[in-house]
C-alpha cells in the first residue's frame, strides 16, 4: 500500500507540479533516472525503488517549494544540472567533476558498489583478469580486444572513473540511450563486449526485462574498490540550489532512513543482503562530508 501511494505521489507531481504551500514560490525540478532499485519507472514493481519512497518523505519536509519531477536519462540530468535552473537529483556520487557545478547534501545513502559482469561462458576466457573473485578492470583495459559497457556521463567511483578516463576510446562501449544498461546486456549477449559495469542489483533487474538469466551472469566487485559507495543529494551549483541544500540537509537527519534501508535490502542477493544490513550500522557513523 505505501509503495502505491509512492507512486501516486510522484505521478502527480510529474503531471503538473505539486504546490505543497500557499507562499511556495520556487518550483524544485527532482531528477529521476531509471536506476533499479533505488528508482523503478515501469514494470510490476514501479514506484516501488528505495528512492522512490524516500523522496516523498523529502517533499513533504519542503513545503516551502512546489516540486516536479522529471524523468531523465544521465546525460540529460547532467546537462541540467549544468544549467542555471533550480533542479536536483536526489542520487548522486561525488565526484571533482561534478562539485565544479553541483552542490552536495550530507550524505544521504549508500549502496553496494560498482562492478563488472561477465556472462558465465566467457569466465574461462577471462580467467586472467579474476583475482580472489576480484576483477582486474586496469589489467582488462590494457589487454587486448577487450571492450566493456558503460553509460555515458555515469559515474561509477572516482577510483573506476579514474581507470575509465585513461583507457583507449575502443576499449569503451558508451551508451547514452534511456535503457542503455539493457542495450549494454544485449551487446554482451551477442559477443559484442565482454563485461559490463554496473550496480549488480540494477544489472540484474534489467537482465530480466531483457530475457536473461542472471544465472548467466557472474558479477565481480573492482580489484581495489570499496564494497559501498555514498550518495548525495545534488542541486545546481545556484542560490536557489545552495539555499535546497541547506534545507535538505537541516532534513535529512529527521528522516527515518530504516524502510529505506531495508527496501534497498531486499534487491540485493542473499549474500550481499545479509553482509549489507550487518555493516549498516556504521554507514551513518563519522560520515565524510562530500
């Protein structure tokens, strides 16, 4: 039933904007991608993403703004986070890049990290580039005819981005397209790319939608990664935007972040779930400032 009532919330908002006070002024743009599971636009489950419950909660503590949300593909976001609007994405990682013209929440979450997926037939293949079921990205980026997936203008960690950054543009398979991460699947199926980088939560819900098994599939964390990854709120780098930030943040602490924990959770494959809710205590202890 709250899931539901979720989705009739950002409904409304998506079809005019929702003025939540008489004196609300400024109209706050909500930045949504397709990002299972935090964010599900379409399918049995739609609405039913971590972020999909947590941004009603942001709403009604902001009823100094109307809110709208708008569903937008990465590079999209990215270019009007680049503008002189008022919008924000409510699920962002940090990176030098981006502060040059966003400005950041507290943090405001944390998943499991970035990784690689390769289909199960090639693991022997690919053997050389598996460590103590760790993947070897810098190693695969120099080898030879290899070509992993990506999604443009994402970020997956400054450490892998950093390693994105250098590699030879063929070794790249970009894809900028609203499903891209199910065209990425796709291109693996057909032997034109051998890896692809993602959230494994989201690359397995996608899989679905595309017909494949994610007993297919194998996914390996980053040779040197952390096995979690902090996100923020962003808002463009106005003074609408840092005026949104500073209310957020007075926000964020008084939001029961436990459902949305556990609905995060509840993605995740037994053994990830299980290492995730154990270690969940200490994400919010000493947390960085972006």
């Amino acid at each position: 039933m709250a899931a539901r009532l979720n989705q009739l919330c950002l409904a409304a908002l998506m079809a005019c904007g929702w003025p939540l006070s008489a004196n609300a002024q400024d109209t706050l743009i909500w930045l949504l991608r397709d990002l299972p599971p935090l964010t599900i636009f379409e399918g049995p489950r739609s609405g039913e993403g971590a972020l999909d419950q947590l941004l009603p909660m942001l709403i009604e503590r902001l009823p100094e703004y109307q809110h709208q949300v708008l569903h937008v593909n990465r590079a999209r976001g990215t270019q009007m986070l680049r503008e002189p609007s008022f919008t924000c994405d409510p699920s962002l990682l940090w990176t030098a890049e981006r502060a040059k013209y966003v400005v950041f929440s507290n943090q405001a979450f944390v998943v499991a990290s970035n990784g690689v997926t390769l289909r199960r037939s090639q693991l022997e293949a690919l053997s050389a580039f598996i460590t103590q079921d760790q993947f070897d990205l810098r190693a695969f980026l120099e080898a030879h005819n290899t070509r992993i997936g990506t999604i443009a203008e994402r970020s997956y960690g400054p450490a892998i981005d950093e390693q994105l950054k250098h590699a030879d543009a063929h070794k790249l398979a970009l894809h900028y397209g609203n499903d891209a991460l199910g065209s990425l699947l796709q291109m693996q199926r057909l032997g034109r790319l051998e890896a692809v980088l993602g959230y494994w939560p989201e690359i397995r819900y996608h899989a679905m939608q595309q017909g494949i098994a994610s007993e297919d599939l194998r996914f390996y964390p980053i040779k040197g990664s952390s096995p979690y990854q902090r996100t923020y709120i962003g808002c463009s780098d106005t003074p609408q935007g840092r005026q949104a930030i500073e209310r957020i943040n007075q926000v964020l602490g008084d939001i029961p972040l436990g459902q949305v924990q556990q609905s995060y959770a509840s993605w995740l494959d037994p053994v990830m779930r299980e290492r995730y809710l154990q270690d969940n205590p200490s994400f919010f202890q000493d947390a960085p400032a972006p």
